[in-house]
C-alpha cells in the first residue's frame, strides 16, 4: 500500500514539474533564470528496514522529492529464551525496532541444582543409604543414593579385645569408631604378663637373724635360678644385685657359707618387691625375709606353685594356684598347722562339708579347690596326718614363700581364705569353723563365680550341666573387688 502511494505521489509530482516547466517557458522571456529553493517535507520516514521519502517547494511552486536512506539497526543485547534446567537458551543482540538479531550464541542448559531436603536413611560404613533433594530452580524432586561412609580407623590408637593374662596372651587391633560398626582389622598379639612385665632390680643382701653381717672367714656363693632351675646369674659376695623381669619366679641358693650357717634350699625373690634380704639362720631352720606378707585382701595372686602331698611320696606333684583356677571355680585355703589344737578341732566339720552337696546338687569337692597349706611341719608329719585323719582335701607341703605371701592375712591359726575364679583374695576368718560356716563359704565362691560369668547358678537337681573351667586369671585388671 505504502508503495502504491508513493507511485501516485512521484506522478503527481512529475505533472506538476511538466506544468511548471510550460509556465516558465511562457514567462521566461527576457528575464534572468530562477534558481529553486526548496522546503522539504518528510512524506514518508526511512527506518532500519524501509527507504523514506521526502518532497521539496519551491516559492515558486516548483517541486521536488528524494529518497531517504535506510536508518542503521539499533541493538540491544537480550537472552531469550533463558537457558533453564532441562532446555537451551539464546543470548542476540537484536534491534529495538525491527526485530533483526545478530552474535546468536546458545545457552546450555543449566541442569538441576539440587539441594538436601531429607535423609531417607543414612548410610553406614559399607552400605549406602538414600536421600531427598529439590533442585533450587525448578523445585523439582529426585532421590539419591547416599556413599557409604568408609571405616573410620585410627591406626595410632589400640582397643584390646582380649586382656592379657599371667597364663594367656591377650589380644589388641584397631576398631572402626563409627557406632555399631564391628569391624576391626590389625590384629596384634599381646603379650602375656609372664612375659611382659618390666624388669626390676632385687638387692640381695646376706645376714645373721640377728641382723649382723656374716663373718669374712669366707665369701659364700649367691645363684639365681628361675623355677624351672635354670641359672640367671650367680656371684661370690655377701651382697649381689640381679635385674630380672618383675613377674617371674626366681630362686636365690647360697653356698660357702661359714661354718654352722645352713640355708634353705633355694629361696623365691617375690616379684614386685625392691628389695630382698635374706637372713642367715645359725640353725637348719629356713630364712626369714621383709619381702614376707605379699597378699592382703583385694590382692590378686600370683601363680604360686607348691607340692601336693600324697599318701605316697612316690605320687607327690607340683601344682600352683593358677593351674587350679583353670579347672574349678575357685579356690579356699585354710593354714594350719598338725599341732594346732583350733585347727584340729574343725577339721572333722571341715571335711565333713567338702564331702557335701550344695543346694543346687553342686559337690563341693567337684567345683571348688580346697588347698590346706602346712605352716610348720615337714612333708613326712604332713603325709602321716593325712593317712591317720583320712584327708581328703588337698595338702600343700610347707612351702617358704607361699605360706609367707599370706602372713599378713594370716595372723594365728587356723585361718580360712577364699579366693575367686579371678584370682582375687576376697576374704579370710581366723579361728574354728563348723560345717555350715564352710559351705556357706563354699557357696559364696560359687556365686561370685556365677556373677563373675553373668550366668544364674544352674540348679544341678533339675538339669544336667557341663563343668566350665574357670576364666583365667586376670592380675592386671580385675572386674570385681
């Protein structure tokens, strides 16, 4: 339509000029030629896509148009569509007025940006767990897969598994620290305490009961042998220092002393001790020594050895009270001596209630090791009083240091001690008992057993069971006081 116009404008234009051009001609004669100014007048305006166009007057009437030039385009840069999510976006430059666009660039995709919205359940250190996110631009929801965590494991830090014990090694590793997690890995001997005790120094020092030195006349022989009779160490002196591990048995055996100086056999330097002196007796009577007195109630025994006594000495046996805490439930000593007239009277009620039956059809003599331990007399009046009393507890021959370990406990004769399944010394009673006095003690050894364990005591007239061997011993951390 534009262009129809201005065909009919430019015509009528051309008319016009043709007009004018007649009219000139008829008043031109003679005068000086015009010369044209126009006044020009936008007809039509040119724009970035479309020529304009332009007429001009004359004052004297005279015409004229022109055409004006296409504008340039004027930009503006846009994004549109914007990318979102899941769709590309474009970002022009495009002109305000007719829409041109140019430097067309594609927006990728921005993709869900997703956030936590809940943990549906969470993952642990090897399995994975599931979650509920929203993605901050589309709100839209999607779950997810949790990773499993991973153990976390401290290789700096040991958690024991087993506690080491005078009879058994123990056991350590690392441990995962997360909550409910078992796993474990590095798994590490521990040492037993027989083994992995630090070494002290004993001071070995020879003297008269009297506390004098020995006469020089002479210089004795001082041998240091473990239990098992191998030599540790050995010195002519009167004095002599040895360092050994601090929870092991050893010996001392003195030689070349003077004339009418008789030791004992062999002595034990009790483990744990500083300082052991031993006093030369001026009679075949046995050593004193201030290492005596080594338990006290709450004490936890070491593993004491000693001789049974048997009818025949040909059956006679070394034990210790450790090897009898892996066969019964606990342990009761009773020390006495064969002229001890407190001690001879019990000793019927004595027997008496270790040839009974508990309340649960428990034999005492089964569950509990019952150990009479000599004070004085030798292995021959020991024996003869077992034949002529018709004894059947077990009869420990006097030995010199385990009856010495209980001295302080043992303050008159006779006196009872109880020690349980742990090896801890739990209690003592000074004087005759009768029957019912020993079983109730019996049974208090049984218990804490059963306690110990965290079982309920079977009832033996009811069901048959299975004799347990007793935990070992544990001297480096006891559960119960």
């Amino acid at each position: 339509m534009r262009t129809k116009i201005l065909g009919k404008i430019i015509l009528s234009v051309a008319l016009a000029l043709a007009a004018g051009s007649f009219a000139l001609a008829g008043c031109g004669g003679g005068q000086s030629a015009h010369e044209h100014s126009y006044v020009w007048t936008t007809v039509s305006a040119a724009d970035c896509k479309h020529e304009g166009l332009a007429t001009g007057k004359c004052s004297c009437g005279d015409t004229k148009t022109k055409i004006l030039s296409k504008t340039d385009h004027v930009y503006k840069l846009v994004e549109n569509p914007a990318a979102t999510c899941l769709s590309d976006g474009k970002r022009m430059q495009k002109c305000l007025y007719c829409g041109a666009e140019k430097d067309v660039v594609t927006l990728p995709r921005t993709g869900h940006k997703w956030k936590d919205v809940a943990v549906l359940y969470d993952a642990d250190c090897q399995n994975p767990g599931r979650k509920l996110c929203e993605c901050e631009y589309c709100r839209d929801k999607q779950e997810f897969e949790i990773e499993p965590k991973g153990h976390d494991i401290d290789e700096n830090s040991w958690d024991i598994d087993k506690e080491p014990t005078f009879f058994e090694d123990g056991l350590k590793s690392h441990h995962c620290k997360r909550e409910g997690c078992g796993y474990r890995t590095g798994e590490t001997k521990i040492d037993s305490l027989h083994y992995s005790q630090p070494e002290v120094t004993y001071n070995i020092k020879l003297l008269k009961t009297n506390g004098d030195s020995l006469p020089r006349t002479s210089t004795p022989t001082i041998t240091v042998r473990d239990k098992d009779g191998l030599q540790k160490g050995a010195a002519d002196a009167f004095e002599y220092a040895i360092t050994l591990p601090s929870d092991q048995i050893f010996y001392v055996e003195v030689s070349g002393l003077p004339e009418g100086y008789i030791p004992q056999e062999s002595y034990p330097l009790i483990p744990g001790e500083s300082d052991a002196v031993i006093k030369i007796p001026a009679a075949p009577i046995e050593f004193v020594t201030e290492t005596h007195g080594r338990y006290a109630i709450g004490s936890v025994i070491i593993d004491d050895p000693f001789t049974v006594v048997e009818e025949s000495s040909a059956n006679d046996y070394k034990t210790s009270l450790g090897a009898l805490l892996k066969e019964y439930k606990g342990i009761f000593i009773n020390m006495y001596f064969n002229s001890c007239g407190a001690c001879n009277y019990e000793l019927p009620a004595f027997v008496s209630a270790y040839n009974s039956v508990s309340a649960y059809g428990e034999k005492y003599s089964d569950e509990i090791a019952v150990v009479m331990i000599n004070c004085t007399d030798s292995t021959d009046a020991i024996r003869t009083k077992k034949i002529t009393e018709h004894i059947p507890m077990t009869m420990a021959a006097h030995d010199r240091w385990l009856s010495a370990h209980f001295e302080n406990i043992a303050k008159a004769y006779p006196t009872s001690i109880w020690i349980d399944c742990e090896g801890v010394i739990v209690g003592s009673v000074t004087g005759a008992m009768g029957q019912n006095s020993f079983t109730g003690y019996f049974d208090l050894l049984l218990d804490r057993y059963y306690k110990i364990n965290g079982a309920e005591r079977p009832n033996k007239t009811e069901q048959s069971t299975v004799k347990t061997a007793c935990p070992a011993l544990l001297p480096a951390k006891r559960r119960y006081a």
